[in-house]
C-alpha cells in the first residue's frame, strides 16, 4: 500500500535520501500548501506547490521550472553516492550517528593523511591523496601508512575501478600498488573480529613510472573470479616507493626546489669512480676525501611524489529495486506454507547488506515433485524502465547453502488477463539443478541483461530441489543476499496527487487548464476528485519511525517504545472515484461532481520512450458561485416497458439554498435514446416545493401558475437544450417535462443547469445515487428489430431518378454496444446478391439502410422478387434476433 505523505515525512526524518531529487516535504501538512486559492480559481505553479503534492518517494524531480519524471542512470561512479547511501542504511559503525550528521569522511580509513582522501570524490585532478611516511620508513613497513579504504555505502554490482593520477607536473604514480575488493563480510575464521574479507583485483608486477590513469576491469571476469564484482569496500595499498629518490635532477633544479618547496626535496647521492670504470655510492664526508680524480658524479633527486588524484568506483548504475520499501512498493509470497509470510523480510533483500540475507527454501517434506514451482511477487511502487537484475546468493549461513534450480524472471506492466490475473512477460531463465559449488567463494552472482521493459511489477519463480536430490528433504536453501534491478531512461508513468483542497464553501467547478511541455511520445494526464466529507485515520508508529497496525502498537508495553499517534485526514464515504482523464489542456469541462466543498487533483507523466519526458509545470481548475448550493434529480419514470416507443417524461430538480439565477437547462440522454421537446405540449416549471404535488406521474399536469416563460429549444437529438426566462431567487423545485424514446438497454441522464451571467453549467445530482436518472429498459418482451419497414416495396433502379433505390427501415433496440447491422439480399434460389453493412458507436436507434439494386460486382440485378434478412452479432440475453426471418418480397421492376 503507498505511503501517505504523513508517512513519508515521517521517513524523511529517519532516511533523507529517500527523497533526493523531489524536494523538502514540510513538517507540517498545511505549513506549505500544494495550491494557491484564488478568488475564482484554484492554481498549481510553483516549487513549493508541487513539494507538497503526494508521490511515490524518489520518482520525480521538481524544481522551478515544473516537475517531471526522474532519470535513472546506468553504469555510474558510485563514490559520487556514498554519503546517500550511508545514510539510506547506516553501518553499525554508524550507529550511533543520525543520518543527517554523517559526512563523506565517515566512509574513510587510512594509514595516514586520511582527511585527503575526500579530494578523491572531488572531481578536481589538482587535489590528491598522497600517503606520509615517516623518516624512518623501510620496505617492509611502508604498507603500514601508503593505505586507504572507502565504504562505498551499500554493496554494489561493480563494473570497473579507475585510478586517475595527477598530472605529470604535479607528482608521481604509484610506483608499485595492489587493489583489494571487498563485499562487506568477515572472514569465516575471523567471524568475530574487526576484520573484513578481502580479495585482490588488481597487483603491480613491474614499477609504474608513467602510467598515470589505471583501469581495472571487473565486468568481464571468469566466472570463478565473479564475487569480485560484488563491492562493498575499496582499499588501495602503495607496496613499493622510491622515496627520496624519486626523480633525478640538476644541481640548479635541486637549488630552486630548496628555496621553493624543499619538503620536496630528495637525496643527494655522491659516487666514487672505480678502476673498472663504475661507480660506488658512498657518503658526503668520504667523497669530499677522495681525490679529485677518484670522485664520481654528484646525483640530486626530487623525492617521489605519490598522489592519487581521482578514485572511480563505477557500478550497473541506479537500483530500482533499492528504494521499494520507500516508494509504498509491496512483496508477497505464493506459497506460504514453504516461506510464510511473517519470515518474509523483504528488507533483508534491498538494504545493500549481503551478509544479511533471506532465506529460499527449495525443499520441504510432503510437497510434489519437482515440477512445484514458487513465486516471490514484488510491487516495485512505480513504473520504470528495466534492462538488468543482478542476485547475489550467500554461501555462508550454512552447509546446505544453495544455488537455485530453474530460475526465471518476469515482469509486468500491471495488464490483466482476462480471469484477472497479472499478464507477465519473461525477461530470463536458467536451467539447472540446484547444487553448492566452492568454486566462487562466498557469494554467487546472477547477472541477467534483457531487452528494455516497462514494469511495475516484477516475479521471481523458481524451483525447488528434485527427489534425485542427495540431501535431506527441507534442507536445500537459497540465501538471497541482494537483490538488484538497474534500468535507463525517464519513469515510463509517475502518478502524483495535490494535497487537499478546501474551496472555502461550495462551489461550481467549471473547467480545468494545464501547461505542459509534452514531447512526441509523452503526455499528461488530469484527473479529479470532488467530496463535501472528510474521515479521521489514525497512524501508529513505533519510537523508531516504523508504522503499524493499531494491534501491534497496543501489543507494545514498554512506553519508551512507542511512537506518536498521528491523525491524517482523509475522503469521506461522500467522495466520487477519480473523473477519467481530461483531454484539452487549453481548458476540459470538469465531470467530477459540483458544487463541492473538497477536491483532490491527480496527475499522470507518460512516455513511451525512456530518453523523452514530460513536464508538467502550472495547473488551474476554474470554478464560479453555484445556482444553489445543490442541486438534485429525479427522472419519472425511470423505467421502459416499450422500447422503440415515444414516452413521456418528467425531471425534478431540487435546488438547496438557490444563490444566483439560472436561464438554461441542459440534458444529454444516455446512449441509444433521442429527445424531444415540443413548447406547445411541454413545460417547464418552477417554484416552491409545496406546488409541486405527486411527482410520481409524467402525465400529471404541472402548477400551471408557475409556468416558466418564454422556452425555446437550442437543440433536440441526443441531448436537448432549452433556454428560457430568467428564474431568479426563491425557486426550490424545477420541473422539466419532455419526450424521449429509448433504443438502448439505459443509462444515465445527466442534467445542467445554467447562469449564463457567468457561462458556467452547474452539474444535477442524483437524488438517490446511482439511482434517480438511471433510465432501465424493461421490455415485455426482448426484441432487437421493431419497425420494419420498406419504402416503397417494388422500385425500379433504372437511373432515371424515380424509385431507384429501396430503404430499409427499421429500429434496433437494447444493444448498448457497437456492432455492425447487416441487410442481405437474396435471390429466390437462396443465393445471396449483396451485403449491406451499417456500424455506429452505439448501435441502438433507427435505421434507414438503402440498397440501389446492385449486387457486390456493382452490376444492376434482373426484375424479380427478391427477399433481405437482418443481422446482428450481440449478447443480448434473451434477445430474438430476427436473422432468418424473411421480409416480404421485394421487387425490382422496369
């Protein structure tokens, strides 16, 4: 279930990162509003507007220009990520920190110079980190102080590690180095310790005098040398240095570097000359003793310079997955008798930990064969873009540790089969047979890369070990470490919804207008929803942040231990579903219920390509002062015994508290239903409630003394429109009488009433919902064709422009759906000559289908009596469809 906004503000406080990118939420619900109130409008356009709309945590970015949907990268440096991702899931070294309060050299150690080691993550190539050693420094001890480590915040997928050395005018390489790698565990045999399990991924053979930019490929390893990609921690250590006697250079080099930097000077070295033409090194005293023509060269040396200037940690890039839990995203299981639902953890999954780690069980005494398959369903909270999925198995938590057996991954975009079910498309499998392997060490990585799919829902199936299997039955477990989804592009969909909306009284919404940049391939979608009521909910929350069930926190005895009751308030019983989206930016009549006092306004970002976006930057939602506070309808009668009939009808408005007058009136039928009105036989009236007497009969004669004047029809059909004298204060019931027949099975009338002062059509209710301007075909009995007609019987289709066709006349009547009418032609033999064809969006209504006496080949058919059947393809229960039933004969004559 998504989080309320209460919730994640409540989440902000424990994980700041979890809405990085999105803005600062306020504390306060209604210390930063998500909407301005004007005096005849309601408006979205600013930062701190959208800030306080509700959203599925991490899935938007918002800044003044709007807001649109979040970009997900792949293959990045995950140093430039490391304080977000300690603070997403602190260490236990951490522990005792807030996460607001850790700081990028809280992921550090190192030998020496360690506050440098931040000039890593800089960016700049001018800042360094360069190991001290001390004066007293030997080969065997430099490992102790040329070392760094970095916690790069949660275990990752790495791809490749890249070293970058300042430039050549700035210092040295490292002349002899190794790289070590590790996941985040222990050793086995120092499970107790401080120490962590390192492996090497990369070792100097040769001194490195110029090579100043290191890449260590990680993405390509043997399968065996796989858990190298699974990186938590990164050390680098300098094994090998020249020292003082780094680089050599002149006398006048030396002199100026003295005056300069002299930290950087090195060694003077002094040589005596042999007989065999060599030299010797020996000291300054024993040079300056030797004879002129015994001593050798003077050496002078710059000491070596070893500074690391940039540091990459490159990774599959952003994980989806991550961030679930955060989002209001949801796990579920389908085989709770092999892993119940109180074991599943799915945190142990995402918290970027793999010596935590969740338990699989791929046995278990009394199942099936091992056909059983079992399912891990995961709601991801969002809809993304998904390329990549990265399992990380552990070894370690017991001897039956196991791979899986068949594996498979599928992915949903939420569409449906028809019995209801998700439709899922299979993006990986791997056979085998679950077996414990040594030869990868501690971990096992399944590394899957698909074609791109839009998903909101991911299902991991796997099964369990077969009756071949040499171990005892319930002991074959996969331990999931972590679990990693990695994808490229803009959010596909992004839902977001304003705050609440109170209109200060009840008022007419008119229309809606948005400004959007929409690129091809993206859109956006409004929606609304009005209500009058609000409902209380309670949230309970543990001292550590954490929401739960009222029961659970009742459970809690300790007092420190629970956490406050906060109330949120929420859509009342009296609230509409969503409106369906509305269409025209430039302004969309709205179709949510008005007047109302409370609205909700939600937002829908579209793209059917992951480098193209939408942006959404100002909503406005007109509205003006009601006719009456309410108004409500009741249609008599409601229901039709004789469809295909002309009927008689009459519609009651009740107005509630009438503020301001009204002049038009406007019905739309349902479909499949014409309207009529005649100002010679129908009326409109309007007065006091007590003249209006039984309103239970149509035929009944309206208070002809509150007659209203002067009617006229705007337009008739399928929607009728009336304007007439201004009705002014003091009116509590309207009475509209008009005729309408009814083709269809029903539907709802909808009725307006109008001011045009202000141009605005206030919406009728229904009296009794979903109820009172329902219009229900009740036929006697069920027929789809009435009327049949043909004009004339015998025609002559002979061009000269008398009787050259025949008109099938006909009403179709109780099919609310778009199905083709058919009118076949055959000849005495039974050989059909042509097929007429008519397809509307509502099939229900009359017909009048005209056949000029050809046949399909467009040839004019011989005089002669010919007959035509009916047809319709419809579901109509109980209907007679007259498909065989042969009409009178028709003539062709000349």
């Amino acid at each position: 279930m998504r989080k309320t906004r209460r919730t994640q503000n409540r989440l902000l406080g424990l994980f700041p990162v979890l809405w990085c990118g999105v803005g600062p939420l306020a504390d306060d619900a209604h210390a930063q509003s998500g909407h301005g109130l004007r005096a005849n409008a309601v408006v979205v356009e600013s930062e701190s507007h959208w800030n306080n709309w509700s959203f599925p945590a991490g899935t938007l970015e918002i800044d003044a220009n709007g807001v649109r949907p979040r970009l997900w990268r792949r293959h990045t440096n995950a140093v430039l990520d490391i304080v977000d991702n300690l603070r997403f899931n602190p260490p236990d070294y951490l522990n005792k920190n807030s996460p607001d309060e850790i700081e990028l050299l809280d992921a550090v150690d190192a030998g020496s110079n360690k506050a440098a080691v931040a000039n890593l993550f800089d960016g700049d190539m001018t800042t360094y980190w360069e190991p001290e050693f001390p004066a007293a420094v030997t080969a065997e001890t430099l490992d102790q102080h040329g070392w760094f480590a970095v916690d790069l915040g949660h275990s990752l997928t790495g791809t490749r590690i890249v070293l970058r050395f300042v430039d050549e005018g700035l210092g040295d390489p490292f002349r002899l180095f190794e790289v070590m790698v590790s996941d985040g565990q222990k050793p086995v045999k120092a499970l107790l310790g401080d120490a962590l399990d390192y492996t090497r991924t990369y070792q100097t053979l040769h001194p490195n005098l110029g090579e100043r930019v290191i890449e260590i490929d990680l993405a390509n390893l043997p399968i065996a040398e796989r858990r190298k990609r699974i990186v938590r921690l990164v050390q680098v250590v300098v094994t090998g240095s020249a020292l003082a006697r780094g680089r050599e250079i002149s006398r006048d080099e030396y002199e100026r570097l003295r005056t300069e930097a002299s930290q950087d000077t090195g060694m003077v070295e002094y040589s005596k000359s042999l007989e065999s033409g060599g030299e010797l090194a020996v000291t300054r005293e024993l040079y300056y003793e030797l004879e002129e023509d015994r001593r050798g060269p003077i050496r002078y040396f710059r000491r070596e310079l070893p500074r690391l200037a940039e540091l990459e940690v490159w990774s599959e890039g952003d994980d989806i997955f991550k961030e679930t839990l955060s989002r209001g995203g949801h796990f579920s299981h389908t085989t709770p008798h092999i892993l119940g639902a109180a074991e599943l953890n799915p945190q142990l999954l995402l918290d970027g930990q793999i010596e935590t780690y969740q338990a699989f069980p791929m046995a278990a005494s009394g199942l099936p064969d091992a056909s059983f398959l079992v399912d891990l369903v995961v709601d991801l909270g969002s809809f993304f873009w998904i390329e990549a999925e990265r399992i990380v198995l552990n070894f370690r938590p017991s001897i039956f540790a196991f791979k899986f057996g068949e594996l498979a991954l599928d992915f949903s975009d939420g569409a449906r089969e028809v019995d209801g079910s998700l439709k899922w498309d299979r993006r990986a499998f791997t056979p085998g047979i679950p077996r414990r392997t040594s030869s990868t060490g501690s971990v096992h990585l399944y590394a899957f890369d698909f074609e791109p799919v839009k998903a909101r829902f991911l299902r991991m199936q796997y099964r369990r070990a077969g009756s071949n299997s040499s171990y005892p039955a319930g002991t074959t477990t996969a331990y999931v470490g972590e679990i990693q989804l990695h994808g490229r592009g803009y959010q596909p969909q992004v839902e977001l919804t304003s705050d609440l909306i109170q209109l200060g009284g009840n008022r007419n919404l008119s229309t809606i207008e948005w400004v959007a940049d929409t690129p091809p391939g993206t859109r956006v979608e409004l929606q609304t929803r009005t209500g009058n009521t609000l409902d209380t909910l309670l949230h309970y929350y543990k001292a550590d942040g954490t929401e739960i069930s009222e029961a659970q926190y009742k459970k809690i005895r300790i007092k420190s231990q629970k956490g406050p009751i906060e109330p949120e308030e929420v859509a009342g019983s009296d609230w509409e579903p969503w409106s369906a989206p509305y269409e025209i930016a430039s302004g969309s009549q709205i179709t949510s219920p008005s007047p109302r006092k409370l609205l909700k306004i939600r937002a829908t970002l579209h793209s059917d390509d992951p480098d193209v976006h939408a942006t959404l930057r100002e909503v406005r939602l007109n509205f003006s002062e009601p006719v009456a506070d309410r108004l409500l309808g009741r249609l008599v009668p409601t229901r039709v015994d004789s469809p295909g009939v002309e009927h008689a009808f009459s519609l009651f408005v009740d107005l509630e508290s009438q503020a301001n007058p009204f002049d038009k009136l406007l019905l739309r039928a349902p479909a499949g239903m014409q309207l009529a009105f005649d100002p010679s036989r129908e009326h409109v009236f309007a007065g006091p409630a007590s003249a209006f007497g039984d309103r239970a009969d149509p035929k009944a004669d309206g208070p002809t003394d509150r007659t209203v004047d002067d009617v006229q029809v705007l337009t008739t059909g399928d929607s009728l429109q009336l304007s007439f004298a201004t009705v002014t204060s003091g009116v509590e019931v309207v009475r509209v009488d008009f005729r309408g027949t009814l083709f269809s099975s029903g539907g709802r009338l909808q009725a307006l009433m109008h001011n045009s002062d202000d141009g605005v059509w206030q919406r009728v209710d229904e009296e009794v919902a979903r109820t009172s301007l329902q219009l229900v075909a009740q036929p006697q009995r069920k027929v789809l064709f009435g009327s049949l007609e043909l004009n004339p019987p015998a025609f002559s289709p002979n061009g000269d422009g008398l009787n050259d066709v025949v008109k099938f006349n006909f009403t179709l009547m109780l099919v609310g759906i778009s199905a083709p009418v058919e009118v076949e032609i055959f000849d005495l033999t039974g050989r059909r000559l042509r097929r007429l064809e008519e397809q509307r969006p509502i099939s229900a209504g009359t017909y009048s289908i005209a056949w000029d006496g050809r046949d399909e080949a467009g040839v004019v058919v011989p005089p002669g009596l010919y007959t035509a059947r009916f047809r319709l393809d419809s579901d109509t229960e109980g209907a007679s469809i007259v498909s065989r039933d042969v009409l009178g004969a028709v003539a062709v004559i000349y």
